[in-house]
C-alpha cells in the first residue's frame, strides 16, 4: 500500500465544530456485536462530528477497506490474528490513523502490550450501555487529536515550502544561538542542506571572531527586545574572501511557552558592495585624467603627448572599473 491510508482531508475547524463525519472500521469476529456496536456509536449523533461505521468481522480483509477511514476499533482475541497483530499489519501497511482496542480480554499484561504496541487507547467491553458512550468520546478525541496533528505537519509543510523559495537567507536561533530554523538560501552559504544546519551552533559554521559578534548581537536583541538593521556586515568567508551582508533580525516567540529566539533575514551584497567600490574608483580616474588634462594645457606642446597617452590609460582603466564584477584590484578593504 503506497503513502499514508488516514482518512479525511486538512481542516481548520477543531473539535465539536468539524462538520466532516468520522469514519470508523470496527473489527470483531462475532457479527452480532458488529451490528450491536456500529448502531449504538452511530446513535450518539446528537454529538459532533458525527460516528459513521463499517463492520468487518475477517481482521485479515481490513487492509482492503482502509481508505477514508479515521479510526478503527478492533477487538483483541480473534482466530485468525490478534487485535495487536492486526495494529502491527496495519502500521507496516503504512495506516497510522487512532487504532483503539475494545476488547473483552482484559487484563493488565494485555492492556500493557496494547500500550507498548502503540495502540492509541484501550477499553473493556461490558459495563453496560453507557460503554458505548465511552467508546464513542475516546474515539472522537482521538481522531480529533490526529486531525489537528496533521493539520499541524501540512502547515508546517507549506510554510517550509514557503521559506525555501524565499532568495534571501532567513534563519532562526533558540536563545543559546543554536538554529532552530534555516532556509536552502541560507544553507547553501555553508555548502549544506537545512537539516544539516539546524540543530547546530554559529560556532560550528563560522570563526570563532564572528561567531562571538553575531552572539553578542543576538544577546543585545533578547535583552531589549528590539529589532536591528546592519545595511553593510562584513565578514570573511573559508577562503578569506569579504563577504558584504544586508542583515536585520528581530525578536522572536519560539513556542506557545514563550521561549524566545532571534529571527533573522540576510541579504547578500556583496556583489553590489563591489559594483560601488568599482565606480567610486572609476569616478577618481576620470578625476586623474581631467587632471593630466590641465597639467598638460599648463605645460605647452613638449607634454601634450605624454599626456595624451596617460589620460588613454586612464580611461582605459575607468572602463574597466565600470564593466567588470568582483573586487578592485588593490583595494584593501
């Protein structure tokens, strides 16, 4: 069976207020207790969402009846396989939707195996009627648990999609400056993948110098509480190359406990860093060579010639400035 078998779509109702009816497979091996069981879970309508049920009394026939279904209530002896060796079939199937065991073999040693084997809740059948309401409330916040658990990962999900996309590197650090957070953009600054980078500490990445200002920096954010823009942080790469960064970061609320982090944005400029350096240095060339021009006029005709020939290297070399990418030759900084 290929993917995930869990019934129902993603919503963003929650509880009581979700209109989509709960699918539920019950599995025992005497029929008349499927009848007793499906009526009596479908009669608690009155509450929401509600109950829908299929019986099956073969547990070896359920891989073939999963699809849609939200829950599935099995008992535990049956002759052709247990209920856990069914929970076992149907997690190797790839099926993880609530599994709930109902069962009139109760005992402490199975209800511990059930709790081992991963079974999302147990219950004795008898007692009377109300069982059945029972039965029907852990159902419903089970598969209502599960719900909100998968909306959760497609949001996740989408968000991570999302985050991807986005050219610019963003990130986010916990309070002891480990990534929480990080996008492809911002990994491949490292030469890895996202999930290599987050969990580790900027220690781990960059010098020892820069891991120390960029802490200090976040350190400064959690204190205050205020957001930062640096237009132009410097740094230096593995090969010792400068690095210009267009960096802001902002306070950020990890968790619903309140744990705080820093998110941050990083533009890399680099490459505009140079462009403008290249036409400063273009702009103080023509400068030389207007110079040259009026020495040369202040001098008479035994200097035109020499002059002439040095304002073409000037020139020369402001069409150079102004054409090419990457640092200025010489420039120190």
């Amino acid at each position: 069976m290929d993917g995930d078998r869990r019934g129902g779509g993603a919503s963003t109702r929650r509880g009581n207020d979700d209109p989509r009816p709960i699918r539920v497979l019950h599995v025992d091996d005497d029929p008349a207790f499927c009848e007793l069981t499906g009526a009596r879970l479908e009669r608690t309508g009155a509450e929401r969402p509600w109950i829908r049920v299929e019986s099956v009394s073969d547990p070896t026939a359920v891989t073939e009846r999963l699809d849609g279904v939200d829950c599935v209530v099995s008992d535990y002896d049956m002759p052709q396989m247990n209920g856990l060796e069914l929970l076992d079939t149907l997690r190797d199937e790839g099926f993880d939707a609530p599994f709930v065991l109902f069962t009139g073999k109760g005992s402490e040693q199975i209800a511990s195996r059930a709790i081992s084997a991963g079974v999302t809740d147990y219950l004795r059948k008898g007692g009377g009627a109300d069982r059945f309401d029972v039965l029907a409330n852990r159902i419903r916040n089970a598969v209502a648990r599960d719900r909100a658990e998968r909306e959760l990962e497609l949001s996740e999900t989408r968000l991570r999609r999302v985050v991807d996309l986005l050219p610019l590197c963003l990130f986010v650090k916990d309070e002891e400056g480990r990534y929480v957070l990080m996008n492809e953009a911002g990994a491949e600054t490292y030469d890895m993948t996202p999930a290599e980078v987050e969990g580790r500490y900027e220690a781990d990445l960059l010098s020892e110098e820069t891991a120390e200002r960029f802490r200090a920096e976040d350190e400064e954010i959690l204190a205050s509480g205020e957001s930062t823009y640096l237009p132009e942080q410097r740094r230096r790469d593995d090969d010792g190359e400068l690095v210009v960064e267009s960096v802001r970061k902002v306070p950020f609320e990890l968790d619903a406990t309140g744990r705080s982090g820093v998110l941050g944005v990083v533009e890399d400029t680099t490459a505009d860093f140079h462009r403008e350096r290249r036409r400063e240095r273009a702009l103080e060339t023509l400068e030389d060579a207007r110079r040259v021009l009026d020495d040369a006029r202040a001098a008479g005709d035994a200097a035109a010639v020499d002059a002439h020939e040095r304002v073409e290297r000037y020139l020369v070399r402001a069409e150079t400035l102004l054409s090419e990418d990457g640092p200025v030759d010489g420039d120190g900084v």
